[in-house]
C-alpha cells in the first residue's frame, strides 16, 4: 500500500480570465491510499475507489488517474502488471466546491500513489520509467481536464498542490513563471453555507476582467502576494455577484490580504504576526459558515508509506 497527502491550494491570482494563474499550498489536505489487491479479474485493470467521507461520492476523477498512470506504464516492456485489481481510498479536510482545489489535490495524490504502488507491485523504480514529477503533475490534469473539473486545467492549483509553496504559472503552456515560499504564519479561510463548482461558474463574465486581472497579475510577478490576492478578489466577486464584505471586514481588522479563492465560495485571509488572529476569528464568527485556520504549506504532496 502507498499513501500519498497532497494539499490543498488557495488563490492568488484566477486565470481563468486571461489563463494565467497563481496559488499558494495551505494546510488542508487530501490522502491517496493505494493497494494492489489480491485478486484477478478479467480485465486488464479494475477500479475499486471510494471516498471515506463521501460514500456516495461520484469517484470517476479517481478511476481515470489509475487507469491513466496504469496506461502509462504499460508502455515499458518491464513493466508486466495484467489482470490487476487496484483498491483507491481517499479522505479529505478540504471543502468540496470551495475553491481550494479539491480535484487537483484529490488528482495529485491519486495519480502519485498509484505510480508508486504500481511501481512497487512490478518491482521497478522511478528510475526504471520516464515518469518525472512534472509528469504526475501533467496527467493529473488532464485527467480533471477529460471529468470537467476544471475549466482551464488549473496548473496554478495544481502545482502548488503538487510541490507547495506560492506558483505563479502560465497555465495554457502549463510553465511555473515564478516560485516563492509563502511567509505568513496563519491563514483563515471562510467558508460559506454555499458550494460553487468552477465548471457552473460563468465563464464568459470572469474573461472579461482580463485588462484589470492583469494588473493584480503583475503585483504577483512582482511578489506583492497582498494586493495581488485582494484585488483578485474584489475582481472576481463583482464578475460572479458574490457580497465581498467578510474580505473588506477583515482588511478592517487588520489581515494583510483578504479576498476570494477560485470562483467561490471560500475566502482566504492572510494573517502576519501583527494581526490579532483571536480578534479576527471572533469578529468574523458572526458570518453563516465555517471559519477554519491553517497555515501556508510550503512542502507539497508527499508520500506518507
């Protein structure tokens, strides 16, 4: 069995207006358990998958991350795995529909543990197969890309899933432009009683924000991380009609950045050691949902056995 943690992301700059993107790791996480059972079928591979949270959850987005490593593999000669039956479980603290990135945390560490398990079951190692990290990386994707998770690949989320820290990306080209460590200590983030899917989200209205998403894209590029997540933000609520007032409320109070993550419906807060997070936290409590704290993960997805 290989068990593989990726986390969450939080964003900084949504590309999905001009396809350029950036996001942060936070420290909210989803973990990949991934068995080869000791069974045959007849077939070449058969998906056993569930989410331990979510029993009932619709487990496609899983299947197709194995199938697809498992296509990969079968490439290489050594590689001589047939008739196999492969067990995936999840388990996530990451709100579903929240704008984290659940689908690039829950591909990351799907497609990783299974490479690794495969691996290990035909007695080879990474360095027997052409599979680099940016590999892994590319076929979580676009494996969330063929499901409709995703509406522009999400390489930003994905990558700062994927290897953590704060990436700033070319997500048509798929390249990390920039990579920083994220420096804040605590991050709040507010979750509303209210779940927005990126694929329902309208398109149209969030590309025409492109000239002033720009400009927070710069302030990225530039390592501004506050004025680049807030006015992101504030961008993206007036396209999608989403009451920014928790993220005006905690610039009130003190957080160094505050605003939108994804199209919604969480909101990320950056806190420094200045900000009173006690007050914060008390102050905004008054809002319906869910306010977690966590910190920046700056490590990335990792295999924990």
């Amino acid at each position: 069995m290989v068990k593989v943690r990726s986390p969450a992301s939080a964003t900084v700059i949504n590309a999905i207006s001009m396809g350029k993107g950036s996001a942060f790791g936070i420290g909210l996480y989803i973990t990949a358990d991934v068995n080869i059972l000791n069974e045959k079928t007849d077939e070449e591979i058969t998906v056993v998958s569930k989410s331990l949270d979510s029993p009932d959850m619709d487990t496609s987005l899983m299947d197709l991350c194995v199938r697809m490593v498992y296509d990969e593999l079968s490439r290489y000669d050594t590689f001589n795995l047939k008739n196999i039956v492969v067990s995936v479980e999840t388990k996530s603290d990451i709100p579903p529909g929240s704008g984290l990135s659940s689908s690039s945390a829950a591909s990351n560490s799907v497609v990783y543990a299974t490479l690794l398990a495969l691996l290990e079951e035909a007695g080879l190692t990474r360095e027997d197969v052409d599979f680099s990290d940016e590999a892994i990386v590319n076929m979580a994707i676009d494996a969330s890309l063929k499901v409709g998770v995703t509406a522009t690949g999400a390489y930003d989320d994905a990558s700062a899933s994927f290897y953590g820290g704060w990436k700033i990306t070319d997500n048509y080209n798929r390249k990390i432009l920039k990579d920083y460590t994220v420096n804040y200590n605590k991050v709040l983030i507010y979750i509303p009683n209210k779940s927005l899917y990126t694929a329902q989200s309208d398109v149209k209205a969030m590309k025409t924000l492109a000239p002033l998403v720009e400009i927070a894209f710069e302030n990225a590029l530039n390592m501004n991380i506050e004025k680049a997540l807030t006015l992101n933000g504030f961008l993206y609520c007036a396209a999608l009609d989403i009451n920014p007032k928790i993220a005006i409320d905690a610039l009130k109070l003190g957080a160094k950045a505050a605003g939108l993550s994804g199209t919604g419906s969480a909101f990320t807060i950056l806190l420094d050691d200045d900000s009173d997070v006690d007050m914060i936290k008390s102050a905004l409590s008054d809002y319906p949902g869910k306010l977690i704290e966590t910190s920046p993960d700056n490590e990335g997805s990792v295999v924990l056995r």
